[in-house]
C-alpha cells in the first residue's frame, strides 16, 4: 500500500512518529532531518486524517511535535518582536500584578525590601527562558523534544504546569470580574477566560502571536491608569523594611515565588520560536525574550508592591477590597473608586488580561501531551488544548475560594521542579554537548539512538532530595530551610538546592551513563 494512502493514526511511525530507521521513514520524511511537511498530516482516510483537512480548511495549526523543516519556518516578519511582544503581552497580566501583592500579605515584608526581591529574583528567573528560546528556530523543535533526557516524567512535571497555571490565572480573572459585578460567580467568570483562552490557542501557533502581539497594549493602559490613580490618591505607605533572621526567611520564601513565576516559562521557550528562521541570530532572540519578559514582570509586581501597602490600615478601602475578591478587590478600590463605572471597565479588561497569560499554557500542554507516545502524537494538538481547557475548569471553580494559598503553594511547585530541570538541561548543554553542536536533532524520532535518561531521572530524584531539604511550606518545612528565619516558618531556599544538587548528580552520573551505553 502506497504511504500516502496509509492512515497516520494507524501507521504513526509512518509519519516519523517513535523508532523509525532512516531507511523506513516515508518519502514525505525528509530522511536526513526527520522533519515532517505540513501537508503529511492530512494523508489517510481515518478519523484522524479527517479531522485534520477539517482543521486545515479552518486554518487551525496541524501540526504537533513533528520537527519543522526548515523551509516552513516562515515566521520571518518582525521576528524579534513576535517573540518579545509574545512573553510582553503574557506577563502584562493581572497574575503578575498578584505575585507582587504577596510581598505584604503573606510574607510581610515592607516596601524596599519587597521590590529588591523582585527585582533580583526576576532578573535570574527569566535567564533560562531567554536561552532555551534560541533553540527552537536553530533545530525547528518544542522544548519538550529538545529535552530528551526523563521526558516522559518532564513532560508529566510540564503537564501539570500548563493545567495548573490556568487554573490559578482563570482564579485571579474571575476575582476581577467578581469586584465589578458581584452577581457574576467565580464559576462563571472562569468559564468566560476559559472559552476566550480556547478560542485563540485552537488555532495554533499564528493565531496565539498575532493575538500576544498586540493584547499587551489595553492591559498597559489600565496598568498606567492604576498607577497614575494610586499615586495621585497619596494612599502609598512606606513600610519599613524588616530586620533579623525573620526578615531573611521572609525574602527568601517569597524569592521562591517570584522566581517560579519568572522562570515557570522555561518549559514552553522553545514553542514560541520553532517557525523561525534558523539563521535568525541567537543573541537578538535571547534579547528580544529577554526585554519582552522583564519589562511587565518587573512593572506589574512593583506596582502590586506599592498599591498593597495602601493595606497597612484594615480599616481602608484597600484592605477591605482585598478581604472581599482579593487582588480583584485590591484594584477596584484604586480604579472604581476615582473612576466610576470607567473603572468597572477597566477592571473587566485586566480580567480578561488572562487570556494572554493562559494562551502559552494552552498551547504548550497540547504539544506535551503527544510525548508520552506515538498514540497520544496521533491525536492532534488541538484536541488535547481542548481536554485541557475543560480539565483547568474543573480545578479552578473549586479553587476559586482559596485563591492565596492555592497560588503560593503552586508557585513554589512550579520553581522546584523547574529549577532541577533547568540544572540538567544546563548542565547536559554547557558539560557534555559543549553548544549547540553537540545535538543531533534529527535523531529526535530514534529513541534507540537517544540518551537512556537513566541519569536524567536519578539527578532528578536526587533534586528533589534537595528541595525537600530546603522548602518552606505551610505543610512542611526543610531541615534546612528551619535554619533560616523564624524556625516556625523557615526560609525556602528549595529551588536553589534543587538545582545544585540535580547539577551536581548529574555531573557525576551522565559520564557512567555515557561509558554504559555510549549515547
């Protein structure tokens, strides 16, 4: 039978899809780098293959974790600014507005104090990110591919990011929407973010830029009006900064947070650069991510830094606002109270911020489902971003009322586990592949040809040792992390270790790996 009539959610390895040797691959593989032809998609005459000429006359992104041949890398028009205007509009959010409200009311730290941990915690968080960008145009892969190393429990980690991190995000809209219109249930202001965010990520790479592009632009508008309102209202407080071993358990359990929001990008980088030029320079894409990230970071959480210590007095707007829909809350008293219904307005539009903070999550989760085999690769991305969506809903309604303590525990997760990805895949970069010529990307369809992961998986275990030894949680505290700070709470340094001790057993374990198995 002829490979063009064959069904790929049959035959996937026809397709290039799991072991395939370069010998069998399909004349529509090319069979030096593995990359698969847009068109190859839609061949067969399976449920599959028809789903997917539906998906193509609607324009929606067939492709999933295939690696892109270089000629279909097209997004060559204003490249950098795609990518800076993609993590730009991601993170001039709401969500990010929330992390810097925690500064005060979780971890009671005072102002300058509050916005050195920000400043410093985002500058090394967004490192990673920035790097792992300038992958995907040079090898035309998702970042999960790129990391073959443990995929399957990396990619498992990564699932449970993309989930997560909508439901915490959909949580912060709804409040937004709720401090407008208290008739409007969390419930429902979740599903509204949740239907908004589907709509744009189900068509795929073009449509999720061409959306981040420009939904940046209303969110900095209102996030300046926030700030001229507030500064002009003279409500600011300036909270001391605190002192003694409180104070540093205090800055490093909420650096734990504000690094994982930074740095919880690091998973997806590669997703967002995969159809650019190879040649495109790797240095304007580190930078072009680099600036489109900590401009809002930096901006949002200062700026929920100062407008929190407008709480200081229970008695004030603020405090009440905040008591009663949380961040949500927190704005409208800056916005409606000035502003009137302009500022219920402006309120509904930081609400609906979310969607371009949820889009990456959407997009990336549909791509790592297809990881775990060459039967979850046949199904395409965008029905897995579907399974997605209503998997995020079902968490976050009941979250909704537990908003705080749902996303510091969450934040923190996200840091441990990306910390001690970002020690092995670091370390696999710059101690045995020595730059990017030391990969093979087209082996990324020849698992027999790939690293065990053997390593991988025990650095990883030997990570979360690390973590646990250093975490600061409501529910545990590190051996170490209660040498820190008030021994009742501790100092979380839990993504530090995590990271060193991954690191440092990955070092000693890949060069065994390497001598067994000489892959």
């Amino acid at each position: 039978m002829d490979t063009y009539s064959r069904d790929l959610e049959k035959h996937p390895a026809e397709a290039g899809v799991g072991n395939v040797s370069y010998e069998k691959r399909p004349s529509y593989v090319d069979s030096d780098s593995g990359a698969v032809p847009g068109e190859a998609f839609e061949y067969g005459t399976g449920v599959i293959a028809r789903i997917q000429r539906l998906a193509g006359r609607f324009k929606i992104e067939q492709r999933g974790i295939e690696r892109v041949p270089e000629y279909e890398r097209t997004d060559d028009k204003h490249p950098y600014l795609n990518v800076g205007t993609m993590w730009l509009s991601s993170n001039m959010v709401v969500s990010s507005f929330a992390i810097g409200v925690l500064g005060k009311s979780l971890f009671v730290l005072g102002f300058v104090d509050a916005i050195l941990v920000v400043l410093f915690f985002n500058l090394l968080g967004i490192l990673p990110v920035c790097f792992f960008s300038t992958f995907g145009p040079i090898f035309g892969l998702r970042q999960m591919i790129i990391s073959r190393h443990g995929v399957k429990i990396i990619a498992l980690f990564n699932i449970l990011a993309c989930v997560g991190w909508s439901s915490v995000n959909a949580i912060v809209g709804a409040q937004l929407i709720n401090a407008v219109n208290n008739d409007v249930p969390g419930w429902a202001g979740i599903i509204i973010i949740a239907a908004c965010t589907w709509l744009v990520t189900i068509f795929g790479y073009k449509v999720v830029h061409i959306y981040e592009f420009w939904s940046w632009i209303p969110t900095f508008i209102v996030f300046m009006i926030v700030l001229g309102e507030f500064a002009h209202s003279g409500d600011f407080v300036n909270i001391p900064m605190g002192v003694g071993s409180s104070e540093a358990g205090s800055v490093l359990s909420f650096g734990a947070v504000v690094y994982g929001f930074a740095t919880g990008w690091t998973s997806y980088a590669a997703d967002y650069t995969v159809y650019q030029n190879p040649h495109n320079a790797r240095r304007k894409v580190f930078f072009a991510t680099w600036l489109g990230l900590i401009f809002p970071l930096l901006f949002t959480e200062m700026l929920g830094v100062a407008v929190m210590t407008a709480t200081n007095d229970p008695t004030s707007r603020y405090a009440q606002g905040y008591d009663q829909s949380g961040s949500g809350g927190l704005l409208a008293a800056v916005l409606v109270h000035s502003l009137g219904h302009f500022g219920d307005f402006c309120l509904v539009l930081l609400g609906l911020s979310i969607v371009a903070n949820n889009c990456p999550n959407l997009y990336t989760v549909g791509l790592t489902a297809q990881v775990f085999g060459r039967w979850m690769q046949a199904i395409p991305r965008f029905i897995w971003t579907t399974v997605a969506t209503a998997v995020y809903i079902a968490i976050a309604i009941p979250g909704y009322s537990h908003f705080e303590e749902v996303l510091e525990n969450f934040m923190n997760f996200i840091g441990y586990w990306l910390a001690i990805y970002e020690g092995i895949a670091l370390s696999e970069h710059f101690a045995f592949r020595r730059g990017m010529r030391g990969y093979h990307p087209e082996l990324y369809d020849h698992p027999d040809e790939l690293p065990p992961g053997i390593a991988a998986v025990a650095a990883f275990i030997v990570g979360v040792v690390g973590v646990v030894m250093g975490m600061s949680q409501v529910w545990f505290i590190g051996p170490i992390a209660k040498k820190i700070g008030d021994p009742e709470y501790g100092g979380d340094i839990g993504f530090e270790l995590g990271f060193a001790f991954a690191a440092v057993a990955y070092f000693i374990l890949r060069p065994l790996e390497l001598r067994f198995f000489r892959r």
